[in-house]
C-alpha cells in the first residue's frame, strides 16, 4: 500500500517520510488512531516506504521487486500478528493469513467485527495468545532476507493478555535492522510494559472534508449522500464505507418528523412512524439515531452561539436553526440522552417496535409535555 492511496493524515504521512528521509526510524512505533482513522494502512505504507527500493520524496514508487510484493501483502521481510478465534491451543497468525490478506486488500479500514467475518469465530473471544507470542520471537530471530529491515506489524495490541509481556525482551532489545510496528485503538488497554517501550505516533481522526471528498470522487456519491455519511461518520472511515453498503435514507426528513409528531402528541401518527422505523434494518435504524444525536448536538451548538463549528448541508442548517430556537440545552441534553440508550439497545437486537415506541413517549414526555429529568426523577423544565 501506498501512502496516495490512504485518505487524508497529509501532516502524519510526511512525519513518516521524514523519519526515514532522516535515518530517525525508531525500532519499536506504536501508531495510535480510533477506528477508521487509516492506523492500520499507514502502518502498512510506512513499511512499504521502509523496503522501498527506490523511494520517492513523497512515496514508495510502487513498481520495484519489493513494492510489488508488498501490495499483496506477501513479503519475506513483512509480517503480521493480529487478535484471532483460536480453536487450538497451538494456532497463530498464520493460521488465517490467507484471510487476512483477502480482509485487508478487500478494506484497509478493517475493524474486528469486520475481520470477524472472515473467520469462523463462533462465541470465541479474540486474543493474542502465548503461541503467536512464540511465533512472533521466532520470525524476528532472524535476520531480513531481501530489504534492509525485518517489519511486524502488530495489529490491535489491547488483545495481548498477559502473555505480551513474553514479547517485552524482543521489543527492547531487537534483532539488528528490526522494525516493530504496534497499531492500537485504546492506549489505556495496552500492557503499560509495552507501551513505555514504544515511541507513539498519534494518528487522528480524519476531517469531515476528507471523508466527503472520497465519497465525492471514488464512491460516486451525490453532494447531498457525501456530505451525509462524512456527517454520521465522524472521522471514521470504516462507518463511513459500511454506511454505502446500506440502503439510502433521507435520515434528516425522517428525523424532523419524528420530532414534530413527538411535540405535537399524535399518538396514531407516532405508532405508524415505529412501523416505518422497525422495517428499516439494524444498520439503518442505528445510523438514524447517530444522525438525530449528532443533529441535536449541532442544535446545541448553535443555541450556545458556535454556528461557525456547525457541519450541516444548507437546508438541514436551516431547519437546526429554527429547532435551535425552540429547544433548550436540557431538553436537548434528554433527548440525545434517550437516543444514546437507544443505540445501545439496538446494538444487542432489542424488540426494534418496543424500543422505538418506548423512545417515542419519552421524547412526547420532553417535547410536550416539556418535562426532563434528573437524576431518575422527572421535574418541570
């Protein structure tokens, strides 16, 4: 992979670049990004870049013997490690590398649920066992074959339970001309052993622009669809390429419908939305409600007067504005709260009918009857 093919880091890619332009790479990286932050893919170029036998200034040049073999992900001196479902007690990393080229070359924003399905998980638990531990001392015992440095590249570390601390001597004091590349989601989970043994390079979410663009350009996305999903995505690139793979909602007029039927109390109107709602598909239903969240929040912002920070398209901007004049910070604040405990439950296949006429009275409970809570008592706003 090569870093033109990753969306948007510009300033993280050239802080790469520079690292080997100026003979300053450190043996062990932790690369540090939430979900979809393309973590993974630049830890993947940055390598590439690495063994690249005729680096450009801004790049791998992508035709040499060793880039070639990088794309597919099939070098002798590149390695992976990754959480997996182990069935025996002696499986590791290359037990389901073939699935995991297929997974990677198929999305390089990978998440584990996504690399669930390439595997036959079952109700096993992800993990990073004592045998990939092993396998891991034992492919870095040796020294590079064809490129100047021996590249691991350890996806989702959070996974190394105790046994990581096996790993502690190999990250300290590596082979010659090893490079050992930590890609993490979740700093607090990661053995503190590890970590102090690991230059960090924060890798952050990315902008809404970047995001838009690339469904602009390569997904063929309409202006309206494109600044949707960058909107509900985020900065994350992975619920930004699930959301393609879904039917196409107006999220916004759907939405604003539901909360006028909520404040105006019509009750016939409302169990018809539910049946509407509960047709929609688990995927969809949660993405509608990170979208009213997420335009609740925008409603917030502009009440508290930092229109400037706001991201909407014109006409969803219009319509926030008029709710931003009607709607309280604590009314507000109840609704995302009871649409948060929503996404929750959807997410565990709650009754979609019960949970979305359940919501329905209680945002009726804010809205009109213009009541909020708190604590787990219900007073006047």
């Amino acid at each position: 992979m090569q870093f033109k093919e990753i969306i948007g880091q510009q300033e993280v890619k050239q802080r790469l670049i520079n690292s080997v332009i100026e003979n300053r790479v450190s043996h062990a990286q932790l690369f540090l990004g939430s979900e979809g932050s393309g973590a993974l893919a630049l830890a993947v170029a940055y390598a590439q870049y690495v063994s690249c036998e005729d680096k450009q200034p801004g790049d791998s040049c992508g035709v040499c013997a060793s880039c070639r073999k990088y794309q597919k992900l099939m070098h002798p001196d590149l390695h992976f490690s990754y959480p997996f479902f182990a069935k025996h007690k002696d499986d590791n990393a290359l037990t389901f590398i073939e699935q995991w080229r297929e997974a990677f070359t198929a999305n390089p924003y990978l998440s584990l649920d996504i690399w669930r399905n390439y595997l036959d998980a079952e109700n096993k638990q992800a993990n990073i066992n004592i045998a990939e531990c092993h396998q891991i001392i034992k492919k870095l015992s040796f020294k590079p074959f064809e490129s100047a440095y021996k590249i691991l590249i350890l996806w989702l570390p959070e996974y190394l339970d105790k046994e990581g601390n096996a790993l502690l001597k190999v990250i300290e004091e590596p082979q010659p001309n090893t490079l050992f590349l930590l890609v993490a989601q979740n700093q607090d989970q990661i053995l503190n052993t590890i970590l102090s043994r690991t230059q960090l390079v924060k890798i952050p979410c990315l902008d809404y622009e970047d995001i838009k663009t690339e469904m602009l350009t390569r997904h063929h996305q309409t202006e309206t669809a494109a600044a949707e999903i960058a909107y509900l995505a985020n900065g994350n690139m992975t619920e930004a390429l699930a959301m393609l793979q879904q039917d196409s909602k107006n999220y916004h007029e759907l939405f604003v419908q539901w909360l006028r039927l909520c404040v105006g109390n019509k009750g016939l109107e409302v169990m018809n939305f539910v049946e509407q709602v509960a047709k929609m598909g688990r995927e969809n239903q949660k993405n509608f409600v990170r979208y009213g969240i997420s335009f609740l929040r925008e409603c917030c912002l502009l009440r508290a007067g930092v229109g400037r920070i706001v991201k909407l398209p014109a006409n969803e901007l219009e319509t926030a504005k008029k709710m931003a004049e009607v709607i309280s910070f604590a009314m507000a604040e109840a609704v995302i709260s009871e649409l948060e405990k929503a996404h929750y439950h959807i997410e565990r296949n709650a009754n979609p009918k019960i949970l979305f006429l359940d919501v329905s009275l209680q945002i009726i409970k804010i809205l009109h009857l213009k009541i909020v809570p708190e604590g787990n008592h219900y007073i006047p706003n």
